[in-house]
C-alpha cells in the first residue's frame, strides 16, 4: 500500500508540474490566437485576412460576421488549451476514482 500511494504522490507532482508548464507555455497566446489552417494568427490578423479588401456595405457585413466566426475559434482554441493544460490532473482523478470503487466493491464483496 505504501509504493502506491508514493506512485500516486508522484504522479500528482507531475500532474502539478505539467499543468504549470503548460500554463507559462500556452498563457502568452491565450488572449487572442485562433487556428486557422493549422497556423495559429491573433483575431486582428484572420479580420484582416478575411475582409481586408472589402468596401462600403460589404465591408460592414463581412467584419461582422469575421468577428462572430473569430470568437468562435477563440473560445474552441482556449477550451482545447484547457482541456490540455488540465489532461493529466483529469486522468489522474478518472484513475483515483476508478481504483477507489475497485477497491470498495472488493472490500464489500470480501464481507459477503
């Protein structure tokens, strides 16, 4: 019992140290880069890049919907980098609990 609870605290340091990593990596483009085509651009940049040349009407039309589309690919882009920043800790708790119900159902079933 006691090796695994030192896997265990172990593995919650790495969790630790990998979602601090990740987060001083990651947190500088957090504000405002999406993908597009792979490449990560700012929401100015995909703006531009998506009605730049456009005039009058059009122009209006097209910047709303590129700002629309914009937050958008910002809120799938940061929930993609949360979702990997917290990987490691979630499968750490799915683990736990997982272990904890086995070895309750075991403890129960011994009883029996």
């Amino acid at each position: 019992m006691r090796d695994t609870s030192r896997v265990s605290h172990y593995i919650a340091l790495f969790a630790m140290l990998w979602m601090v990593v990740l987060t001083w990596r990651i947190y500088p483009q957090f504000r405002d880069a999406v993908r597009v085509d792979g490449q990560l651009t700012t929401v100015g940049d995909y703006i531009d890049g998506t009605c730049g040349e456009r005039l009058g009407p059009a122009a209006t039309t097209c910047l709303a919907e590129a700002r629309e589309e914009a937050q958008h690919l910002l809120r799938r882009e940061q929930g993609k980098s949360i979702l990997l920043i917290e990987a490691p800790i979630l499968a750490y708790l799915i683990f736990y609990l997982a272990s904890a119900l086995w070895r309750y159902r075991r403890r129960t079933d011994s009883r029996v």
